[in-house]
C-alpha cells in the first residue's frame, strides 16, 4: 500500500510539474530592424499569431513582453515591410531573439528613402517629424482631399478652399506651399517660377503613396532648397516585392465614387518586377456647380541587376478636370441663399450641361516619370540618381471680351457684375449671352478662353552616401535642372458668335480688326526659361549619447523671358538671363540624457533667389536685375521623451523673413506684386502618442503660433494685360499672417475592438485664425495699425470605421466607412479681408459640413 502511494504521489508530482512547465511564463525579448542597413524600425507591431498577446518596438527597435505556455508564433509586421513569422520554444524565463531582420515589401523603398531625406528615427536627428502611414491613408482617406491626412499635425492648417476637386491648399507654421518644400520620391514637385503647389495636379497621391513624412521647420532634405516652413516627403508604393494585386469601388455623398485595380508581379526569378494600378474617381461636388472628374495612372518597372544594382521606371499622373467656386462671397449672402455653405453663383447651363464661368473650370495633366538607379558601393556607401521628367498641359477658363461683365462675378463682392446676365434663380444666363453674341455686328462680345499653363521640366538628383566610419556619415550630391513654362491663352469658345476681334489687346503677330478663332491665342503669350544647378552636403556625427549635424547648399539658378505676344524692345524679344546665387547653410544637435528624454536645438540661414515674377515684374524682357534676395533666419529648440509605450515631443520655434515677395489677386482682372515685405513666425508645438495596450493608441497635440508682418511695404498693381498700373503703399505692419489658424489642436482614437475590426474617432481644433490681408484695402494710414478680420475658432469631429477578414483562402478583404465633421459644424475656413476689416465687409468660404465615404478592397 504504502509502495503505491509512493508511486501516486511521485505520479501527481510529475504531473504538478509538467503541468506548471506547460503554463510557465517567459519574458520574450528582442530587437527589430530594417533587413537593408540595420536600422531600428520605430513601431513596428510583435504579436502572437491567434492571441492577442503583443506589443510594439521603442524608439530603439526593443520590445519585451510575457506570454505563457510550452511554445508560441511570433508574428512581426510593419508598414512598407514584409511580414516575419517566427516559431519559437519558450525555455527560462527569458528568451532574447537578438535581431529580427525584416525587408521592405517595395523593391527601392528603402533607396527612395534616401533620395526623400526620409528621417527612421527623430531621437537621432534634431528635426521635428511626423508620419502618416499607409495604413492610415487607406483608413481615413475616403474622399478626403491628400492634404487634409495631416490636419492633426501641428501648426498645420488645410482647407478646401474654392472646394473644387484638388482645389485643397496646406500652410505650416503659417508659411504656404511656396515656402514649403514638396517631394515626390525625392523629387521637388514645387512650381519653378512661384514655388506653388497645385493639388488637382497630383490629385491622385492617395493611391499610390506608400506614406508621408512631413518634416516641419528646416528639414533633413538636402536638396538646395528653402522650405522654412517644412517639407513633405510623398513616397509611392513603388513596385511590390509580392505578388498580387487588388480592387476597390467607392462611394459617398454626392454623387462621390470611386474605382481603382493595382496588379503586381512581385519580384520574378529574372529579377524583375512590374506593378501597375489604375483609378477612377468622379461626382458632383459638396459645392453646388462642382463636379468633377479625375484619373490616376500609376506604373512600376523595377530590375534587380545583382547584389550592387537596382534599376527603377516611375510613372504617375493624374489627369482631371474640375468646376470649382471662382469668388468668395459675404457672410450675408451665404445666409441670404438656401444653398448656405455650398452656395455658388458663377456656373450655369450650356444645352443642358454644367459649365462653370471665369475661373471656375480647371483642366491639367501633369505626369511625372523617373528613372532611378540605386548602386549599392559597398556595404558603407551607395549612390542613388534619379532622372526624371514632367511635360505637363493644362489650363483654367477665363472670360474676355468688351461685354464680359455679361458672364461675371465680381472678384471684391462675390455679386454678379451691373452688367451680368443672371437667369431667374440666379445663375448665369449663357443662353442670352450667347443669343448677344449671334446677333452683334462686331463678332462675339464675351467669350471663354483657356489661361494656358504649359510646361516642359527636366531634372537630374543624384546622392552620395558613405557611413565613413561607425559615428561619422557623409551625404553630397547635385540637383539639377531645366524648366519652359509656357503662358498662353488661347480661345475655347466663341459661345454663339463666328469670330472675336482682339482690338487694342491684339498680340504683336495679330492686327486689331483680325478675325480670331477658337484656338487663337489672346491677350498674351509668353515663356519662362529657367536653369538650375545645385550641390549640397551634409555631415552627421552619432554617438550613444549625441548626435549633431551641419549641411549647406549652393544653387545657380538663372532666369529668361520670351515675349512672343508683346512688342519688341530695343529689337530683342527675348531677355538676357538673370542669375542669381542663393545659398544655405544649416546644423543641430541632439542629445539623449537617458534612454527615454533627449533635447536637441537648430539652426538655419538661407538667401533664396527671388520668384520669376519679381525678376520680370511687367512682364516683358525688362527685368529687375536688382530685385533683393529673400533672407531668412530660424532656429528651433525641442524635448523629447519616450517609452515602449509613451512618445512625447515639444519644441519651440523663430523664423525672421525679410524681403519676401507675393503675388495677389486684387480683381479678376488686377493683381499686386507685392516685394520686400518681413515676417516674423514663432511658436510651440506639442505632440503625444499613448498606447496603453497592444490595440488602443491614443494620439493627442497641441500648437500655438503667433505669425504677422513685420512692416509696411510698396506694391505694384497690375491690369488683365498683366501691365503696370500704379504703385501703393500698404500698411500692414503688425497684422497677423492669415488663413492659417495660429492655435490648433487635435485628439485622436485608434481602437481595434477585434480582430481586424478598427475604429478610429479624430477631432481637430482651429484658432487665432485671420482674414487673409487685401492690400488695396490698406492703401490709407487710417489703415495702420488695425488688425486683419479674426475667424470664429471652429471644431470638427470625424469618424471611421474598418473591417478587414479573410473571403477565402488566398483572398482577404477590407470594408472601410467614413463620416468627415460628424455633428455638422458650420464654420468659415477661408477669408479675405474686407475694406472694413470685420465681418460683413469680408469675402469668405465656408468649409464643408458633413460627408461620408464608404469603400470595399478586395486583395489577392
């Protein structure tokens, strides 16, 4: 008996044992990186696959957490990264993985990212960075506008402005999208004659984008070029290393819907691979006379030569068309109309079809194709070039003509002209314009002519990269390139007359009682050459505990005119070129006090080249050979603290501006060019992410600015013939930069209840925002000293929803559901000010209400 009671209770014990060994608890430990060049991958997610045990790497690429059991599948995913499955024994009580190696998912991503500046990690470089991923564009994006993904990024401001179809405008820090710097794969897309950047062009980026990083104040880039305000890194999806592919169809309010296909090859046995993705998107407009229709076309041809050589063939392009809004209005009107907020008078109806009048169509196409060529040297240095191209065509609608009032609403009132022929429910009256138009003696009176902005842009970027030393790394290279921009208008329609006298307008190869056609060219031809070469360089030294950088930048930029529809001068119809040496020079440092807090500083001088237009101010050969250099100083001081599942970052900054130049619509036939004018842009920024379990992250900042002009400047206003006026003063000293809310504020949720099923709650908050100055408002000195017209600070709330699972074997699936400004908030987004610098004097647009979106993806 007592033989069997031993053999039992040593039974039980075992049983105890094995038992307390299966249901042990480990701590699993280890570190993420990029497989390429071993850099730690910032958030990166570790889970056990069919739990929902996990956690996310630190600032470092570290992760350690507890699970229990005999065995488990660690699953790591990261965006723009292939997904690593690891099976692993859990023996002790801690088990240390060492390195997880993980490839990007995109062949070049990681090269692209070079050429980009793309920033990995904001603990080792002193420049404050925010990300959106991909996942959160496929999110959040619906039929949002591409700006509007960074509206919870601090000192950020985005509209929709006119609320046309990629009529979206962005400011940073109060600078807009001429003093920022914006990329594609490394590529600055910012226009070469105003440094403006039109969204409708690149209206399909949500599609293609692979993320975005928007880098504010100085930057990383080290292209030669001054984005005070910041910069913005778009990289596309490039070509998949997996093979596959997917489709969407969309829809949303008003009449929205969208179609898309990508398909990929993945990375073929022979080194090859090719991605092609094509989109749709199409609908009535959230503003009454707003439809629209837009394209996407996105190409990829990738070939892995071998170890060292990777050669990449980019295209993308966007070709739409869009009516948009071609006035503010009052307060007053916007109330007075049933419409409210999506009031809009400047459209009409031509045999039954929507047709916006001037300024109120829009129609360009602007591809951009690259060829890159990433060489790895060794596994310390590589060079990446880029050569690539944009031929881009297109236009706006415009109305000309001795009657054009006929078909006009006022620039400063937003009301129809005395003249203009409006139909009973207020829209315009094409049909009489056009029975007018048949029936005059002296060919059509008021017509359509397209402004032309057409243009031919070639450029070289090529960067040089070499880690010299385990602390120490050197990048240098050049960016060149060669730009026509051609500026025309041309007749599109003679709306009911045989012909169109030019009059005292006619061009030089045109006489005044000649009998132009549809096709003709009108009011002015003219070309803009410019030459650009530039080289930069920029040194980094990392140590445990600091890190410090120092880079600078050389351009020769040169300038021509051709004046093909002006008159000869001195014989000449061409001008000399114009050159000009801008130059910057910028460093930082930062130091980590410990493991979770590090301080970093910065600072920055530049001289920028002045834009085109205050080279040639009146728009002939005459050039201002002495128009100043823009000069601007910053500097930036920031905090950073950060855990496994905390991030926090606050910074402050002062940037001076002196002499810059604008360019500003007075009429719809009058601009100013406005020249030495000084600012003054200071703030603080704070931004946070909390992630208190694996499927919750709390995200919150919070920024607060004060931006405004620093003195009173001259400007010179000119006629629809774009020739001299008259020169003014305006006094805007002290008067704060506006439509950019100076204090905004956002909160955010992202939950994942279950798995696969995400809800994602925004809300975003503007303030201390001020009517944009109108400087033939403040041409008086009873003027100084009053203050631009301030907004009604607003809020909006937005919500998502998406559910992704799996069809069948081999197919999986997405259904994602958006609903943008959730309680419907009525708020003015945009303004001008107004003779008496209040409300009822301003011209305004108020922002959308509420939409919604909803889509299904399938991928296979």
């Amino acid at each position: 008996m007592k033989k069997h009671l031993k053999h039992f209770l040593l039974f039980a014990v075992l049983t105890v044992c094995s038992i307390a060994t299966a249901v042990a608890q480990a701590t699993l430990k280890g570190r993420v990186v990029d497989a390429d060049n071993s850099e730690p991958l910032i958030g990166a997610t570790v889970s056990v696959s069919g739990t929902s045990l996990g956690t996310i790497t630190d600032v470092d690429g570290n992760f350690s957490f507890e699970v229990k059991g005999s065995k488990a599948t660690l699953v790591f995913s990261y965006v723009g990264y292939n997904e690593v499955r690891r099976e692993v024994k859990l023996s002790g009580k801690t088990v240390d993985l060492g390195e997880i190696a993980m490839k990007p998912d995109a062949i070049g991503l990681d090269e692209v990212s070079v050429i980009a500046s793309i920033i990995k990690s904001d603990r080792q470089t002193p420049i404050p960075i925010s990300n959106v991923k991909l996942a959160t564009i496929e999110e959040k994006v619906g039929n949002l506008e591409f700006p509007e993904l960074l509206k919870s990024t601090p000192s950020v401001y985005v509209t929709r402005e006119s609320g046309g179809y990629g009529d979206s405008r962005i400011n940073m820090r109060g600078f807009d999208s001429s003093n920022l710097g914006i990329l594609i794969n490394g590529v600055p897309i910012n226009g070469m004659e105003n440094g403006k950047v039109y969204w409708s062009n690149w209206s399909g980026l949500s599609d293609v984008s692979q993320f975005i990083q928007v880098q504010r104040g100085l930057g990383a880039s080290a292209l030669g070029i001054s984005s005070v305000g910041g910069t913005m890194n778009m990289v596309t999806k490039s070509t998949e290393a997996k093979r596959g592919g997917s489709a969407y169809v969309g829809i949303g309010n008003d009449g929205y819907r969208k179609y898309s296909v990508s398909l990929s090859t993945g990375l073929m046995d022979n080194g090859w691979a090719v991605t092609l993705m094509g989109a749709l998107n199409t609908g009535d407009g959230y503003v009454k006379g707003t439809n629209y229709e837009g394209w996407t076309y996105f190409g990829n041809i990738s070939k892995v030569i071998n170890a060292h050589h990777k050669l990449s063939l980019t295209a993308f392009g966007a070709p739409q068309w869009h009516n948009q809004r071609s006035t503010m209005h009052k307060i007053e009107d916007y109330k007075n109309s049933p419409d409210g907020g999506r009031f809009n008078n400047g459209y009409g109806y031509i045999n039954g079809e929507l047709t916006g009048s001037g300024y109120g169509y829009n129609f360009y196409h602007k591809p951009q194709i690259s060829l890159n060529h990433y060489w790895t040297i060794d596994e310390n240095s590589s060079l990446s070039t880029s050569l690539y191209a944009s031929i881009a065509t297109g236009g706006g609608r415009r109305v000309r003509g001795n009657h054009s009032d006929w078909l006009t609403i006022n620039y400063n009132t937003g009301r129809p002209e005395e003249e203009a022929m409006m139909t009973a429910n207020g829209l315009i009256d094409y049909d009489s314009a056009m029975k007018a138009n048949a029936e005059s003696e002296n060919g059509s009176q008021a017509i359509f002519t397209n402004a032309i902005n057409d243009h031919k842009w070639y450029g070289i970027l090529s960067s040089y990269k070499n880690r010299f030393t385990e602390h120490f790394t050197f990048t240098g290279g050049f960016d060149g390139r060669y730009y026509r921009g051609y500026h025309a208008e041309k007749i599109d329609n003679l709306l009911g007359g045989e012909y169109y006298y030019p009059g005292s307008k006619a061009l030089d190869f045109q006489s005044p009682n000649q009998k132009l056609k549809e096709g003709d060219y009108v009011q002015y031809y003219s070309i803009g050459e410019i030459v650009w070469a530039g080289l930069f360089a920029q040194a980094e030294y990392s140590v445990e505990k600091w890190s410090a950088f120092a880079s600078a930048s050389l351009t020769e930029e040169a300038y021509r005119y051709h004046d093909r529809g002006g008159k000869p001068i001195d014989g000449k119809k061409i001008s000399d070129f114009y050159h000009f040496l801008p130059w910057s020079v910028k460093g930082g440092f930062n130091y980590k006090f410990t493991e979770n807090h590090n301080a970093f500083f910065n600072a920055g001088y530049f001289t920028r080249a002045p834009f085109f237009n205050s080279v040639f101010p009146n728009n002939t050969i005459e050039a201002n050979a002495d128009a100043p250099y823009e000069k601007i100083m910053t500097f930036e001081l920031g905090y950073g603290f950060s855990t496994e599942n905390f991030n926090l970052a606050l910074n402050g900054y002062y940037t001076r501006w002196n002499d810059k130049s604008l360019r500003r619509q007075i009429t719809a036939g009058e601009s100013a060019n406005i020249t030495g004018l000084d600012a003054v842009h200071m703030g603080v920024e704070l931004e946070a992410t909390y992630k208190p379990v694996q499927n919750l992250e709390l995200k919150g900042m919070f920024s607060y600015g004060d931006w405004r002009w620093a003195d009173d400047v001259s400007f010179t206003l000119y006629d629809d013939m774009d020739k001299p006026i008259g020169t003014y003063n305006a006094y805007v000293k002290d008067v704060h930069v506006g439509n950019s809310a100076q204090m905004t504020g956002a909160l955010s949720a992202s939950w994942e209840m279950f798995k696969g099923f995400k809800l994602n709650v925004d809300y975003n908050y503007a303030g201390k925002n001020y009517a944009d100055f109108d400087p033939a408002n403040r041409t008086s000195k009873s003027d100084a000293g009053i203050d631009a017209w301030q907004l009604p600070d607003f809020y909006t709330i937005d919500l998502g929803l998406s559910y992704r699972f799996e069809l069948c074997k081999g197919l999986k699936a997405v259904v994602y559901s958006n609903v943008y400004n959730v309680t419907n908030t009525c708020y003015i987004a945009d303004a001008k000010d107004g003779a008496n610098h209040n409300w009822d004097t301003a011209l305004v647009y108020y922002g959308f209400g509420t939409t919604w979106s909803t889509g299904f993806k399938v991928m296979f």
